[in-house]
C-alpha cells in the first residue's frame, strides 16, 4: 500500500513537471514575441525594475497551471502570496529584468515546486537562448536534453565568482569580507546579473560561486534544486518562513568551497 501510495505521488510530480515545462516554454516564446516595454521603478530603486512583461507572464503561467491544478499555493515576485497548501510553486516572472530591459538578453523564467517544504522540480529557462535547465528531486539535472554532470571539487584559488557591486560592497560591511584580499584569493569576477541563470551556470561547471545580499525565495528557488543535483549547495541567512524578503545566499559548487569562502567573513549570521 504504501508503495503504491509513493508511487502515485511520484506519478503526480512528474504531470505537473510535464504540465510546468509545457507553460513556461510557451511563456518564453510569449516574452520574445513583445515589443512594446513599459518600465517602472520598485520604491523609487533606480536598480528594482518592473515592467508589463513580468505581470503579464506570471498572470499566464499561473492561470494556465491553475487550471489543472487550482487548489495549488503560489508564491511569485509580482505581489502574489497565495499559500494555503503545501504544494507551493514558486516563480520568477522574469529573473534578471534589468538584463531583460537593457540588453534584452540573460533573463530567465524561473519556476519550482515544493511539496512540505520539500523541492520537487525546477525549471530555469534561459528565454533568448532557448536554454532550459530542468530537474525532478534525485532523477539528475538536465539543460535541454543533456544530462548535467556531478561537480568537481574546486577550491577558492581555482574558483570563478560571480556577485553584483552591491552585495560585494553588502558583504563587506556586514561581514567584514576584506575584498581586496578576496582578488588575491579568486581566479576571477564576474557579474552576470540573473540569480537564476548564475546558479544554474555553477551547476555546468562555468563558475563556482555566487554571493548576494538581495535575493528572494523565488530568484533561486528553483536554480537551487538544479545545482543541488549536481553535488552543489546553497546557504541563506533567512529561513522559509521569510518567504517574500530579502535574503543573503551564497551558492557553491561544493560544500567544501563555500565552507572555505566562509573562512573569509569575520561574520555569518
């Protein structure tokens, strides 16, 4: 019986994978297709943008899933807190919008779902490079067709990281990160400026940490299950049930390379 049991549920989560994978490769095409961008400030941050494009792609991935699965929880950027179950997708309209505004390019659609607080499935879909990273919990992580490989150990002097001006200069000040030392200590910099995609490019091996100070649930939520997979690992300074606020993360594509980037903060709590 309970195998039976276990087995229907899985039935379940792999529908719903299918169903998820289904919309949000229609909502990418719907995003490329858009000419016309209308853009607004969030509380007046010159760097927090919004535009049409993000609420109108969260409204249609959510109203197509809805429809095959209504009783869902939803947790999505664009003002919707919706939890009332514990099957709870999370989204990310559209990670990276400042990519998306001006370079329309390196954005991403990023959608997970969780059962109990649990990941079941991510799907991160790079829109203008008809890129998906995908993956159900424990069947391996995926970017189109090609099975993802487990990660190598790096460590910190072979490692790439990637992290904004901003969380930098954050992690500087609240962690006593000495950033002049870090240069010495890293094989490069980058900033890509999607969560999303970022984490998903540690899980293929291009880069080996990230750090920010501004993340929320849904700009990684679904990337983290991705590099999960593959033997990476995230930590945060915020728990679920700060679901909506900002949160510092640091994602490593090992355990042991962000034990050994924590080494370089005076403070991590």
């Amino acid at each position: 019986m309970a195998t039976m049991e276990m087995n229907q549920k899985l039935d379940l989560i792999f529908k719903k994978f299918e169903t998820a994978k289904k919309v949000v490769l229609k909502a990418g095409e719907n995003v490329k297709e858009k000419v016309l961008i209308q853009v607004d400030l969030k509380d007046n941050d010159i760097s927090d943008l919004v535009t049409n494009c993000d609420v109108e792609c969260q409204t249609m991935i959510i109203e197509e899933i809805k429809k095959e699965y209504s009783d869902d929880s939803w947790l999505s950027e664009e003002n919707v807190k919706d939890i009332h179950s514990s099957n709870l997708w999370i989204l990310d309209p559209i990670d990276g919008t400042t990519n998306f505004v001006m370079m329309k390019k390196n954005y991403a659609i990023s959608l997970a779902y969780y059962h109990e607080g649990i990941p079941m499935f991510g799907l991160v879909y790079d829109v203008e490079s008809d890129v998906l990273y995908h993956c159900i919990k424990d069947q391996g992580a995926f970017k189109n067709d090609l099975r993802l490989n487990r990660l190598k150990e790096h460590k910190l002097s072979e490692s790439i990281l990637d992290g904004s001006l901003k969380s930098l200069l954050s992690f500087q000040q609240a962690h006593e990160l000495n950033l002049k030392v870090l240069t010495r200590k890293i094989r490069g910099h980058r900033s890509f400026g999607c969560s999303s995609l970022t984490i998903c490019h540690i899980a293929e091996n291009e880069k080996q940490l990230f750090v920010s100070n501004h993340v929320k649930l849904w700009d990684y939520a679904a990337a983290r299950i991705v590099l999960e997979e593959v033997g990476g690992c995230i930590e945060t300074l915020t728990s679920l049930a700060k679901m909506d606020e900002n949160q510092t993360c640091i994602a490593a594509s090992s355990k042991n390379l962000l034990d050994e980037f924590k080494q370089e903060l005076v403070r991590w709590n």
